[in-house]
C-alpha cells in the first residue's frame, strides 16, 4: 500500500500515481514529490530505491524495525527515522509507532506502520499549501510538526495522569499498591518517551544548519518554531520523571508512616493489656499476701486492673498514640 503526491510550483499536480511514474515527474526539474509506504517490501523499497537512487544500506535501515531516533546523512540524500506516540490513560502505557524517511533535493519518501495516521500530516500540508512553493522543506516540517505536536500531547497527557496520582496519595483508602504500580508504569512511559524525545532536538539541529543546501532559508521559522516544541516537551519530560520520583519516595514514606502508627497502636494496646497479665499474675501466686484468700483481696486486684488501664488509655490518648 502506497500514496504519492506531486507538487509544482506550490500546487499539487499529482496523487496517487504509479511508483513508476515518481522519475518522470522528477525528470521534470520543477517538480516535488512526496512518497508514502504502508508496511512496505523488500521489493517496494528495491523499486523507490531505483527511481530516486537512494543508498542499500539506508534501505536495509528503513525495513528494519526498532531503529533509534536519527538522521543520518548521504551523498544525495537524508534518512531520518522518528517516534509518533500515543498514551493510554487507562493503563498508563506510552504508544511508539515508527516513522522513517528519505529526504532529497525535491522528494520525501516516508514509512510506517497501519497505527500511525499519515492523514494527520497530509490534513497539515492542505491547511498550510501556502508553504507548498519551498520546496520539500514543506514537507518535511508538516510530518515534524506532526510528530511533534503529538510528543507533545502526550506529555500533557502524562502530566494530568501524573497529577491524578497526587491526588491519589492522600487517600484514606488504602491503595499502596496501587499507587506504587501506577507510578513505575508512569516513569517507565516517561523514561520511554524521553529517548524518544531527546534525539529529536539533534534532527532539528541537522536540519537548521546553515550550510545545508537542501532546504530552503524561508522555512527556517517553522523548523525553529518545532525546535522550540521539542525542547518544550524535554522540559516537561524531565519535570515530570522527577515529578514521578518524588511521587514514588513520598507514597514510601507515607507508607513508613502509617507502619509506623499501627506498630504505635499495638504497643499501645499490648501496654494496657499487661497491666492485668501483671496484677492477676501477682495476685495468682501460692504465697501468703495482703488480702490472701478474703474478698477484699479480689476486689483490691480488679481495682488495680481497672485504674492501671484507665491511666495508660488515657496516657496514650493524650501523646495521639490511640
């Protein structure tokens, strides 16, 4: 599965035409296009492969998955390789689908998998067709500008999960547990996203660099304005992971803490409850004492019992140890 699209002179001429057809367009000289593969083969990428003279080993590169974040640079040619992400609120886990792409003098080629949406980015190149006439520097800052805004939701996303879990911590339900699984599922997405995310600021730096040819100086302000996302979104990703540390130390505390009470309250209670062990052992004993044998001796003991409880309850009560 396949899209095309071509443009010249900052009006699309061209859609969904034939791969065959890519290198006649571009043997126009005034013409850009645009390329977009589905979960392609072996052979797809053989057949782009001869039409815009792209490298063997930036093909390899481009069928095989689980590629870090980069942009690596050619004779003829960039290949960069990028993260689209998504969260799931429910579970707290962070969605990548990678994203690849050919950049040339005049073509992108682009290749993903069926969960990202590229009608995503082709809906930012319409609203924007204004940008078409500079060149392929359009199109390469609609998918940046794409993949970032969604790095960016993401974080947001992230940030109110993150501030739900506060919310949680104070809880007089007891849900430890709960709140600790959920903090290693929040700084494991954070983590993620944040390797996805750092790399990217090189990407950006590749391609406002002065002395590169291939894009045009007129769209420099749309590529700072992703830049300044991206270091936006590394921002509140680090916030956040130390967010989620201080989380996870407090909920530990916290934790501590009421150990701490319930362990205060046993020996509260152990305490008052050795008050009788001790007197009925003293009264229980087969010596001769005061009160041996009389009734008054009995009443002397529960007396003893009554008042010794009463004065270590109300001790502990006043110290907020029961």
């Amino acid at each position: 599965m396949h899209r095309t699209r071509a443009y010249r002179d900052g009006k699309l001429v061209g859609e969904d035409f034939p791969i065959d057809d890519v290198s006649d367009y571009l043997a126009s000289g005034d013409c850009m296009i645009w390329v977009d593969f589905v979960s392609p083969t072996q052979a797809d990428m053989d057949k782009v492969g001869d039409e815009m003279d792209l490298h063997e080993l930036a093909i390899e590169d481009a069928l095989e998955h689980g590629q870090r974040p980069k942009l690596d640079r050619y004779e003829n040619f960039l290949f960069a390789v990028m993260y689209d992400t998504g969260f799931d609120e429910s579970t707290g886990e962070l969605a990548t689908h990678e994203v690849k792409a050919f950049i040339t003098h005049r073509a992108m080629v682009t290749i993903h998998e069926d969960d990202f949406d590229i009608d995503l980015v082709k809906r930012t190149w319409d609203d924007n067709r204004d940008l078409a006439a500079k060149g392929v520097a359009f199109l390469v800052w609609g998918l940046l500008d794409r993949i970032v805004d969604n790095q960016y939701d993401t974080t947001d996303r992230l940030d109110d999960a993150i501030d739900g879990l506060e919310e949680r911590l104070f809880d007089t339900r007891q849900q430890t547990m709960e709140v600790q699984r959920r903090s290693f599922t929040l700084r494991k997405s954070l983590v993620s996203l944040r390797r996805i995310v750092n790399p990217m600021r090189e990407i950006l730096n590749t391609l406002l660099r002065r002395d590169d040819a291939k894009f045009a100086p007129d769209m420099e302000p749309y590529f700072h304005d992703v830049y300044d996302h991206v270091l936006r979104v590394i921002e509140q990703t680090d916030s956040l992971r130390d967010l989620v540390s201080t989380i996870l130390d407090t909920n530990l505390s916290i934790q501590s803490n009421r150990m701490n009470l319930v362990m205060k309250k046993v020996t509260s209670w152990a305490a008052i409850i050795a008050v009788p062990t001790a007197i009925t052992g003293f009264f229980g004993q087969n010596l001769q004492f005061p009160g041996f044998g009389t009734w008054w001796g009995f009443a002397l003991s529960c007396v003893l019992i009554a008042v010794g409880g009463v004065v270590l309850y109300s001790s502990f009560k006043k110290r907020d140890w029961l």
